[in-house]
C-alpha cells in the first residue's frame, strides 16, 4: 500500500464516525432515555458500536447520559442535550384511546396494588371498597392527549421519580404499572486519572 493510499484513511473513518453519529443522535431526539442495547437493538447495531458513538456525541455536547442502578446492572440512558423530563407524576394518554366525553377536570385514582395504580373517571366500586389510598388527579385535556396529574402522595408512595411506568387501558379506566425503580448512580469519569 502506497504512502498516497493510507493518507486519507483517519479523515474516511471520521466520515463514517460521523454517519454513525448522526444515526444515533437522530434514534434519542425521537426515543429519549433509551438505553444503548435498546438504541442497538432498534439500529440493529453492536452496543459497542453505539456506546462508542455516543461517548463521541457526549464530547460534542450533544447528548448526555444518566446511568441507572437497575435490577442490580448498571444502565445508561441517553437524552438530548437539550432534554427536560417531564414531572413523573404526569402522565399523557393519547386521545384516541379514551372516550373523552367520560373524562372532566377531576379523575378518582386509586392504590389498586402496590406496583399499580387506576385511574377511572368515575367511581369504581371495587376499587374504593378495597384501595387502601384513594384521591383525585386534575386532568386536562389537551389538542390530542388526556393528561392526568396525579396527587403528590401518590408520586411519593409509589416513587415515581425514580421508577419507570407503563400505561395501559382497560375500559374507561387507565391502569398506570410500576416496572422498576431505578436509582442514579454518579460514575467517576473515565478520563481522570489517579494522583
């Protein structure tokens, strides 16, 4: 191979860096708080691969990470760099699954167990007779969304602010589930070095 050959070979590599940076940046502006296997599986990728582009995009002020102790394995989570999370006590429901004739300015939401909680826009008499912990959401509705707002002491009992959620609906009711708690970890940089 020739002097002339190999001299452009750092400046191709930057160039599918690049592409492979612009691929992923793309995947968490549209999924944010994905994790990198999540990121892999959904590009079909190698986590190295993108665990490597996005330590780049994380040099270029693009993204950031949050690492997250969950179910005993370390997790990165990427975000946008620009990225506010929502308060995790609201939750939205795309209109479409809902009858919106059902839902006013007030939901009753209860302690259906202790992973899960019901929101119904009216009485359930199951779940007030057996909840241990019952109040009421402000909801609103919004162009194509029902957000529901649940009461402080809901997102305190059930921890929201470090657990991830599902929603599902059944009926006129929304049952929001408690997957996992996750908890922040602080992981010393890499880069520092030892005095």
């Amino acid at each position: 191979m020739t002097r002339s050959m190999t001299a452009g070979a750092p400046e191709y590599m930057r160039e599918i860096g690049r592409k492979t940076d612009d691929v992923v940046l793309a995947e968490v502006k549209k999924h944010p708080g994905l994790g990198i296997n999540e990121i892999a599986a959904i590009l079909g990728w190698t986590n190295g691969k993108v665990d490597g582009s996005v330590n780049r995009l994380i040099s270029q002020r693009k993204v950031k990470v949050q690492h997250f102790s969950k179910r005993g394995m370390l997790v990165k989570k990427v975000y946008p760099i620009d990225y506010e999370s929502k308060p995790r006590e609201l939750f939205e429901i795309p209109k479409e699954l809902i009858q919106e004739n059902l839902w006013s300015k007030k939901a009753n939401v209860y302690a259906v167990s202790r992973s899960t909680i019901g929101v119904s826009p009216a009485i359930k008499k199951e779940w007030e007779q057996k909840s241990p912990m019952k109040d009421q959401a402000e909801t609103t509705i919004a162009e194509d969304t029902l957000r529901i707002k649940l009461p402080k002491i809901f997102a305190d009992f059930y921890h929201l602010e470090n657990s991830e959620t599902s929603l599902s609906v059944i009926g006129d009711s929304i049952i929001i589930t408690v997957e996992a708690t996750v908890i922040p970890v602080d992981v010393p940089n890499r880069r520092t070095k030892n005095k």
